[in-house]
C-alpha cells in the first residue's frame, strides 16, 4: 500500500462521520495532487461544499448526487490543475461556472492564479460572489454576464470549463478570450474521443492542437478524469 493510501486509512479511522471522512479524502487528495496546505485548503474546500449544500436547491447549484458524495466532483476539479503551470501567476476564466465547482474550487487551491468565474444565472453568481467573501477569497472574481460578451473585451492565459458544452462550441468560444498561446481544458464526464474527433474542422480553423488528457485519481477513487486540452498555435 503506497503512502497516500496509508495516509488515507489513518485520517479516516480516526473520523466517525461521512462529512468528516470526505473531508479527509480531499485532504489525501491534495496532497497527491501537490497542493500546498493540504490540510488548511481541504478544510476551506470542505466549507464551500457545506454552503452548496445549503443552497443547493435555492440556486440549482448541483445535482443531487452532491448530497451523496461531494468530494468526488471536488477532487476532479483539483485534478484539472496538475495539467496547468502553477508556476506562474495564471489568468484564468471559467465558462459557464455554475456554483463554482470548478473555478472556485481552483481558486481555493492554488491561490496564485487569479480566476474569473464567468455565469450568466443570477442566483448561481449571486452564490459565488457571497461565498467568496465570506471564505475571503480574493483570487476569485465573479462576472454575471455571458462569456460572449467578454470577446474582445478581455482577455486570458486559460480558460477552463466544466459541463458547460461540447467540444465544437467551447473551442471557437475559447479563442476569442485566449491569449495568444493561451490554453482550454475541459473537464469531461464521460470519454470525450468521439467528441473530438466530431469537432476536428471547427478546431483546425480556430487555430488549436489538441489531445485527450487522462489524469489518475488518489488511490482509494474510482477511475480518472478525461480532459480536453488545447493549446492555441
């Protein structure tokens, strides 16, 4: 048994409820993954998923799956950053952010990019903009518009999204908020193969290589995450 599976036993045993033994999932999980603070970010990670399941319904903020295992969807968007430079101080939109799922949940783990968290449905940036200041998460900035009216106006060294559409509309979409040499990655549910190959026109005439990114999970969670990643030319 590795050390993060270890780890893992020893912080759960220890823990007599399900709250508190997702809690420890992420906690092993950042770790795997190499953020810093694990603990300390896994406990701010663990206050987010308590408001969601607050207002949860009040703002559509996450299927009902959320009640029954909140950390899995968390660790898979921590998953997102190991392909990312977190070297840098990275400016990074998320499309279509819902209730922060993925952008607030990056923002929170590598506080040295600043994210925008792009959403149009007013309860669900209401949600982020509220849950933001009361984390004190001054890396994340909320604008309640569609990302369309942010092309030409601003601009990104990534852009990030999480079910928010499929390859063929996200990319054409994504290079109007890149950089140049800017970066999409696109978390995806399910094997996004097929999806790709069904938008190989709309992304050779938007400018971008792309590939398939799998990205193993900590040991103790089932399978791995697909990413579409690509990269403008």
């Amino acid at each position: 048994m590795g050390e993060p599976a270890k780890k893992r036993e020893k912080i759960m045993a220890k823990n007599g409820n399900r709250d508190d033994n997702d809690r420890a999932r992420i906690e092993v999980a950042l770790e795997f993954f190499g953020i810093e603070k694990p603990s300390t970010t896994a406990e701010r990670l663990a206050l987010y998923a308590e408001m969601v399941s607050e207002r949860r319904k009040w703002g559509n903020l996450a299927s009902s799956f959320w009640d029954e295992d909140w950390a899995r969807p968390i660790i898979e968007s921590v998953a997102l950053t190991t392909v990312l430079d977190r070297a840098r101080a990275l400016r990074i939109a998320d499309i279509g952010a819902g209730g922060g799922l993925l952008g607030m949940v990056v923002a929170l783990a590598c506080p040295q990019w600043n994210v925008t968290a792009i959403e149009s449905a007013g309860r669900k940036g209401t949600f982020m903009a509220e849950t933001a200041g009361k984390l004190g998460l001054k890396n994340l900035f909320v604008a309640k518009e569609r990302a369309e009216s942010l092309v030409g106006d601003r601009t990104f060294d990534t852009v990030i999204s999480r079910a928010a559409g499929a390859v063929e509309k996200m990319i054409p979409l994504a290079a109007g908020l890149l950089e140049k040499s800017g970066v999409y990655v696109g978390l995806k549910g399910s094997d996004p193969s097929t999806e790709v190959r069904e938008a190989a026109g709309v992304i050779e005439s938007s400018g971008f290589r792309i590939e398939v990114v799998r990205v193993a999970l900590p040991p103790g969670e089932k399978g791995q995450i697909s990413l579409v990643k690509a990269s403008k030319m």
